[in-house]
C-alpha cells in the first residue's frame, strides 16, 4: 500500500482582452508535480496547445510535452532534462540536445500563467522574501522551438495567503500575485485566475 500524498488542483486563467483562455489540471504529489493543461488563443493567428509536464520533488522540471494546432498546422514538441542536466528535445524526428538551455532548471510556455508559477514554487519565494535571476527554457505556443530565456523573480510581500512578486522577463517588468501554494492568481497583461 502506498502512502504517498496526493492532491488535485483544476486551475483556469483568461487573458485580460479575453481572447485566450488556459486551464491546467495539477496533481501534486511527494514524487513532484504532473500538470496537464490546455491554452486556446484567438489573439493574431488563432492556435490551441496541449501540454504535459513532470516536475520532480525538488522543483525541477523534467519533461515537458506540447503540442499546437493552427491554421498553418500542427507541430508537436517533447524535451526532457536527462541525469546530469543536459536537456534533450524531440520534434518528432529523433533526440538532439539543446547545450543552449543547459543552466534552465525551469520551463516557461509562452502565453502560459501556469508555467511562471514553477520558479516561484521551487524557491519558495511565495513563502519567504527572496530573488533569483535564471534561465529558463521558453517554448513558443504557436511555434513550440526552445530558447533560453532571463527571468527575475523578487518577493516584494509575503503572507499566509499568498505573495507578490516582481517579475522581470520578456514582457517587461510586472507584478504578480500568488496564492498561498504559489500558483499565478494575476499577471498584468497575460492573465487573471478565474479559479
């Protein structure tokens, strides 16, 4: 009999313009993390994703399956981070390493509240004040190709219900909120959590 501890978590985002919803269905687990999720976007060329994704006890991310559908077609990636570090990605044609996203312990899918609640949650800056600049693993939604990305993440509060945090990246500087679990509740211009 196992006496692992598990709970299950149906997070939904909507984009402030309301032309893009997300959806994730989160297990959490003493093994890590497993996250299913959807984002559908009617913003410039309308496109829907599928992912899966692993995150392991510590927080790191381990694999993370995408798939996109468009009206130019569909485009499937899977990228895993293997023992010693290294990430490997698969489109579908066989395995190649990516030594450009070597240093990301985390990944980032763009469009994604979800995935920017992964570096907050492994440092626990939902908890206690904190700041950390990484790398992270960035995967478009409509074209899923990987980059290496700089995020910063700084605890400007923190309390029993949750936490604000300076977010420094691609879009600019915002601040989020967080629950007390440290899952995105609202990211200026990408999303609020509808539940």
């Amino acid at each position: 009999m196992s006496n692992t501890t598990t709970s299950t978590r149906m997070l939904t985002w909507t984009s402030d313009d309301q032309h893009r919803l997300e959806t994730v269905r989160v297990v959490l687990t003493d093994r890590g993390l497993r996250a299913s999720g959807h984002i559908v976007s009617a913003v410039g060329e309308a496109f829907g994703v599928s992912h899966t994704l692993l995150v392991d006890p510590e927080g790191r991310s381990r694999r993370l399956t995408v798939q996109s559908d468009s009206g130019t077609g569909e485009r499937t990636l899977s990228i895993s981070r293997v023992p010693g570090g290294q990430w490997v990605a698969d489109h579908g044609s066989g395995p190649r390493s990516m030594t450009q996203v070597e240093a990301a312990v985390d990944v980032d899918l763009v469009a994604s509240a979800f995935t920017n609640s992964l570096a907050i949650r492994r440092l626990g800056l939902h908890r206690n004040v904190g700041e950390a600049t990484l790398t992270v693993a960035s995967i478009g939604g409509l074209d899923p190709e990987v980059t290496p990305v700089e995020h910063v993440y700084r605890t400007v509060s923190a309390d029993a219900n949750g936490a604000v945090i300076l977010y420094t990246g691609p879009v600019g500087e915002r601040e989020l909120t967080v629950d007390a679990d440290g899952f995105v509740l609202h990211f200026p211009g990408l999303s609020d959590r509808l539940r």
